[in-house]
C-alpha cells in the first residue's frame, strides 16, 4: 500500500546500491524481479554518469522460481567477477529475497570459492530499514569488513599520520550536492592545515579502507550517512568524531572550534579563532547580507522546513537564528532519529512534525499559509499548488537539483548559496505587485484542487473567475477558507454565492 504513495526514503536495496556504486571498483548484484532495476537508470540519469552503473540484475523469473535461486545468482557473481574483475561484489537483498527466504549467505560462501576478489553480503533486513538506514548500515559493513581482514593479515597500521588529519565520511552518490559539498569541505580543511585522510565511499578504493584509523579524527557531515561506521571507528580505534554538519554562518564555526577541541587534545596547537572571523567577515556574505535592508524586508515572515535530519535542522537554525525568519513548522521524514531533529529545532520554531506521510505535510503547509517553503522536491510540488514559491533544500530531488555549475551547502562558500536560495526563495512584495499588475508569466488557470482527497470541491465557472481576480498573495487563503466554510456546511459545488457568504462569515 505504501507504493501508493510517493516515498520520501526509498527501499532498502537502493541504500546500500548507493554505497556499492559510490566505491571505487566495487559491483553490485541484486537478485529482483525485472522492473525492479531501475537504479542503474537513475543513477546514470541524475548523475550524468558518463561509466556505466557497477550493478547487475539477477532477475527472478519463473525458471528460478521453479529450479531455485542458488545456480542463477552463484553463476551471475563469478561471470562478474571474471568480466570485470572488481575487488569486491557485494549481494543485495531485496524484498523479493526477503519473500522467497533465500539464505543469501550460503549463496555468498558457494560463490567465493571460485572468485579472486572478494564477495560479501550487505547484511540488511529489507523490511525494517528504509534508503538512508540501508545506506548506512552497509557502510559500517564494508569498512569492518576490510579493517578485520586487514588485521587478520596484520596489516593494519598503527600509527597515525605526522600532521593533522581526517576522514570524511558519507559522500554518497545519488547524496544532495555531495560532490559540491565534498569539495568545499577538502577546501576548508586545507585552510585549516588538516590533510584528507580518506574520503569515503564516494571514489575510494576497499584497498585503502584499512588505512582508516591513521587520521586523526572523522568528520560525519550528514546524519544520515556515515554515524554507524564513525561509531564503529571511535569504538575500535578511540577515533574522535565530529559529526555538527557545517551549514551557515554558526554551525561553520561551532564544527571548526570543535575541530580544533579534537585536534589539540592529541598534542597540535592551533588557534582558528582568525580565520572564523576573517572567513565570516570578507569570503561569507551572509553575515553581512543578514543584516542588509534586503535581508530586514523578510524579517517576521513565515516559512515552512521539511527534508532530511540534516538539511531541515540547519535550515531551520539558519532561517530562525542568522535571517530572523520564523519557522512557524519544522518537520523531517527521518522517524527513526526524531529525537535527535526534536532536540535540534525545538528552540526554533512553533511546531515540529515528524512524518512520512507527504499527504499530512501538505496539509499542515496548507494551515500555515507560509511566505515561502524550503523542502524535498514533494514539497516544492505542494507549494506549486498552494501558490507558495519553494527552496529544494533535501532529497528527494530532481535531475534540477543536480546542478552542474558549483553549488556547496556546506562551508563558508555554502552559506553564499543558501542566502541566495532563501532570499530569491520569497515572493517579495514589489515582484509581487508588478505580477498583479501585468497579469503574471503564468496564464493557467487557477487551481481549485486541495492538498488532500477530501478538499477537492468543485467550483463553477463564475466562482473560478471571481477567484481569479483577488491578488495572488491571499488568493490561497481565501480559496482554503471557502471550501473550509463549503465542507463545514456539506456543500459539494463552490458557487459565487458560496464565495460570498464565506466571506461574510469571517467578516471580511
């Protein structure tokens, strides 16, 4: 019933393809029914992939459902592995392996008897994780699995590097502006003296996984990807962990001065309180732009954050606490870490809503009548709607939002482009007047549908024009608490006389 439904996290077998496909020489083989390949697609797609996706179908037929999967998918991994000699393979389950009760384990054992590189099995119950805990999950499985065989070897090292250095973990394909991100953060750590370590998944080799514990400490950017194997790391290897995800002016400088905490406390001695102010003061226009007449005309004004854990939460702090905007909802579809988004926000706005449910989040968008929404792609659709202009601050994305041009979150350049996003964001009120005047660049016509299946009322063709002639600004809100008043009073059609007597009712 939930594929009724658009999906905020996708399956799970797409998380940990995610994850295969990020790594260096690294092929994937997912045993699904035909139909259920499209990653490759998608992949190829968004990501303008010029290579061709490392992940193989093993598709269930009949012929399988009758004999077996063991032969079909043994054979498939070491024709793979003799075609393109990857490093490793990894096996994916899907929902259809779940149902069939393939012991995918034994299928990995069979097949690493007659392959020279390595096979393992991303270890993930498809039914309880979703895209973003799939991802994670085979992360931390991939990394314990070279680290362990590393050690078996005795070739692990121990020592760390001469300088001051990190791991960057949770570059992703298929990530929001991970590649920009990536490399603003590469840029940042330069000026901070740090050396890159590792980064990883996205273009590492398994090869070098073993040098992991040389760096200093780890830098978890994104909450969704990366905690479980930073975790792993600190447990092990008494790695340090700095996971404060460095989006606008104040969470940049709180991750720096803790990475200056992390680094002093084994043995450097450095002091990046300058370069915070020199970086805030002349590279970051926002400091500066938060407190320009452009900046003041969207101060008070209401916005709407929904995504991912860590874009909502720093784009909530950012609105609320640099721009003086006012979150009057917050909301993330990561149900499995709302304490942590709870904790995060709660300070920042009026309400927070945690959910998957992209019908519920369209109607508390609709309650709150925001000035602007910043969200997923769902609700930039939702404010399509709603006649609210929409900032895509997380996936779910479109290929849009793949930008080729130089786009980072993150980082001081970072901050740049989210002001930019904000402001350009809002319908300011000149833009708006000069619409109303020359009748608009959009000639469709209004649209009477709600959000959700019980708001769509019909309305004749009077009402329509009548609609059509109040100024965009409140013509949302006018047409909402019209069919408010029709559904209160069980009216099925929208006629001008409805339109009238709801405006009395509230004495307009």
């Amino acid at each position: 019933m939930k594929l009724a439904y658009w999906m905020y996290a996708g399956p799970a077998h797409i998380g940990t393809l995610r994850i295969a496909s990020s790594f260096k020489n690294v092929h994937a083989i997912m045993h699904a029914p035909l139909g259920d390949d499209y990653f490759n697609v998608m992949r190829s797609m968004l990501e303008r992939e010029r290579n061709f996706t490392p992940v193989t179908a093993s598709i269930v037929d009949r012929n399988v459902l009758a004999r077996g999967s063991q032969e079909k998918v043994v054979d498939n991994i070491t024709r793979k592995d003799r075609e393109e000699r990857p490093d490793l393979i990894v096996l994916t389950p899907t929902c259809t392996s779940s149902i069939l009760q393939e012991d995918l384990q034994n299928f990995v054992s069979r097949a690493s008897m007659d392959t020279k590189g390595d096979v393992m099995l991303a270890d993930v119950n498809h039914y309880r994780y979703n895209e973003l805990q799939a991802a994670d999950r085979t992360l931390h499985q991939v990394v314990k699995f070279y680290l362990e065989k590393a050690r078996k070897k005795e070739e692990l090292p121990t020592a760390k590097t001469e300088k001051p250095s990190v791991n960057i973990i949770g570059i992703s394909t298929l990530g929001f502006h991970n590649q920009h991100d990536c490399t603003e953060l590469k840029r940042l750590m330069a000026d901070l003296g740090i050396e890159v370590n590792e980064v990883i998944p996205d273009g590492a080799s398994v090869h070098n996984l073993k040098n992991l514990p040389r760096a200093w400490f780890n830098l978890v950017p994104y909450r969704e990807l990366g905690m479980m194997t930073a975790e792993y790391l600190e447990s092990e290897f008494s790695m340090p962990c700095v996971d404060i995800a460095p989006m606008g002016v104040v969470e940049t400088a709180r991750c720096i001065r803790k990475i200056q905490q992390v680094v002093n406390a084994q043995g450097a001695e450095v002091d990046y309180e300058g370069y915070i102010n020199n970086q805030t003061l002349y590279v970051s226009q926002a400091a500066w732009f938060s407190r320009s007449i452009d900046c003041q005309n969207l101060t008070g004004k209401k916005a709407v954050v929904f995504g991912d854990n860590t874009h909502a939460a720093a784009m909530t702090k950012i609105l609320a606490r640099e721009m003086g905007i006012k979150v009057v909802l917050a909301g993330t579809y990561c149900k499995y870490d709302e304490d942590w988004f709870r904790e995060q926000v709660s300070e920042y706005c009026d309400e927070v809503l945690i959910s998957d449910d992209n019908g519920a989040i369209g109607d508390a968008i609709a309650r709150h009548e925001p000035s602007a929404i910043f969200g997923t792609q769902m609700e930039r659709h939702v404010g399509k709607r709603l006649d609210i202009p929409c900032g895509v601050i997380a996936a779910p994305i479109h290929i849009q939002n793949f930008p080729i041009g130089y786009k980072p979150f993150m980082g001081y350049e970072g901050t740049n482009q989210i002001a930019d996003l904000v402001y350009n964001s809002f319908t300011l009120g000149m833009e708006d007047h000069l619409l109303e005047i020359f009748g608009g660049h959009d000639t469709k016509e209004v649209i009477t549908k709600g959000i959700s299946a019980d708001s769509d009322l019909n309305w004749d063709k009077e009402a329509k024009v009548e609609l059509g002639k109040i100024p965009g600004f409140v013509r949302g809100k006018v047409k909402r608490n019209t069919e408010k008043f029709a559904r209160d009073r069980n009216l099925s059609e929208i006629t001008l006389e409805v339109m009238y007597a709801a405006k009395e009712s509230v004495g307009a």
